[in-house]
C-alpha cells in the first residue's frame, strides 16, 4: 500500500520524523518505567547538602571558585573567642609566681620553673631561707610547749597548795601531818605512812606520855605524837619550830620524822615504821 503523500507527490514530514524518532521514544519509555519502579532518595542529594552547607558558613559561589563571607554570627563568634583569649591570659599573668630560667646543659634553650625562697642573708643559698624559717617555727612550736607545761605545774601546784591550805585549817591529825610535811618540804604522799606510825606511838594523842618503858625509868619518857624523848625533840625538831614544846603536834611530828629519816633511812618511813617477822609494828 503506497503512503500517503503530501499535495507535492512528497511523504508526509510527520510520517519521516515518525520513524527516525521511534527508538529514541523507546529509550525515553524505559526510562520513565525504571524510574517509576526505583525508591525515593532517603535524603538530600550530595549537591543540595553542599549548597546548604556554604550558604550556612557564608560561601558564595563565583564561577571557577567559591569565596567564604564571615556572615555577622560568624563575627561575634570571633569576637567572644577574642575577649575570652585575653581574659585567660590576664588571668594567667595575675597569677603566675617569678619564673627561673635553667638553661640545659650544651644547649641554647632552657625550662621555666617557679622560684620560692626568701636569700635573706644574700649568700645565693635558696635553701638557708626556708630551714631557718622552719628552725624558727619549730622553736616557737617548743617554747609554747614548755610555757603550757609550766602554766599546767603552777596551776597544780596552786590546787595542792589550796587543798593542803583546807586540809591544814580544819586541824586535827591529818593537818598536822599535812602542815609538817609542808615544813620539812616533803611530798605529802607521805602522809598515810606517818599517820600509821603516830597511831601506834601515840593513839593520834598529842599530850601522850609513855610513864613505863626504859625511858621513863630514865627519867626522860618519850612524848608526843611521835613519843619523842626531850633530847632526840631538841635535836631534830625543825628549826622553824625550835621554839615550841615537845607537845607541840607539828614541831613533835618534824623532830620524830626527821629521826627516824636519819637513823632508819626514807624506806623505814614509807614503810609506816619498822616491823618484825610477823608484820607487827616495832618502836623506832
């Protein structure tokens, strides 16, 4: 069957462009069938992602090459890290201590290292300052020590001193032992020892007079508290108390201590006097 021809005996023109354009319009088809069947993208593409980021930092582009603008929050950024910089380094050298440098042997360049010591006597010795400052300190730290020491005794010794003052001023036996104690200058631990000798010499009677031994058939019984014979009384009584009778409590306890002291020694008198075998007390 001839074709259809245009009125000049011609083959229509849509008819030849028809059939030169037919695979091209297949390929067209395929195309549109593959990229109706093919998933979405998951996110932007590569060049919106890069268009996105430079216009976000400020890049504009300009054929060939992109230049970067600081956009006027990329400014005041740069701006705040400026002001903080020099905050830090005001605040570094404000407190930074003086600095050394030590040079390294054989070499030009040395390390910084912070000085402190006081070269008070000028010989360049670093470490004369810091001992003596610590020789210092530990001797305030010494004689504190000593003084509250010294402030403890005074204040014992002004307690014992009240107590005995008490002790002495309620009289009785235990005050003139107490009181004679503190004139021989003896500690008064030694007070229940002497109490337990005068118990047994005397009864604790200071006008006591033993009228029956060999003394008394002497002529010179032995009396007082400590059952003193007038020679031994005038002997070995105190000399603050010279002038008092042989009946006198205190003055008899110092003549009848200090005897047996001299002739019996401190343990004998510690010991409450001597004693036999059995335990029993032995006249001095």
């Amino acid at each position: 069957m001839a074709g259809h021809r245009s009125p000049r005996g011609e083959r229509a023109d849509w008819y030849a462009q028809a059939v030169a354009n037919a695979p091209l319009r297949e390929s067209s088809r395929r195309a549109r069938h593959n990229a109706a069947h093919r998933p979405a993208p998951a996110g932007p593409s590569l060049r919106t992602t890069v268009v996105a980021g430079a216009a976000a930092a400020g890049a504009v582009a300009t054929g060939t090459f992109t230049a970067l603008i600081p956009a006027a929050g990329t400014q005041n950024l740069a701006s705040s890290a400026a002001a903080e910089e020099s905050s830090v380094a005001a605040a570094l050298a404000a407190n930074t201590s003086t600095l050394a440098v030590h040079p390294a042997a054989n070499q030009d360049s040395g390390f910084f290292a912070p000085v402190m010591f006081d070269d008070s006597d000028g010989d360049d010795d670093a470490s004369d300052g810091g001992a003596a400052a610590a020789d210092q300190h530990l001797a305030t730290l010494g004689k504190a020590a000593d003084i509250a020491a010294q402030l403890a005794e005074q204040h014992a010794a002004a307690a014992e001193k009240a107590r005995l003052d008490q002790v002495v001023a309620k009289g009785g036996l235990d005050g003139w032992i107490a009181e004679a104690l503190r004139i021989m200058d003896l500690p008064q631990s030694l007070a229940p020892s002497v109490k337990k000798i005068i118990m047994a010499e005397s009864g604790g009677n200071p006008r006591a007079i033993n009228n029956w031994d060999a003394n008394a058939r002497r002529g010179t019984p032995s009396q007082g508290l400590m059952q003193t014979i007038p020679v031994t009384f005038k002997k070995y009584v105190h000399p603050d108390l010279a002038g008092r009778s042989i009946t006198d409590p205190v003055a008899n306890i110092t003549a009848g201590v200090r005897y047996m002291i001299d002739n019996y020694g401190m343990s004998t008198l510690q010991a409450g006097g001597r004693s036999n075998n059995a335990g029993e007390y032995v006249g001095y």
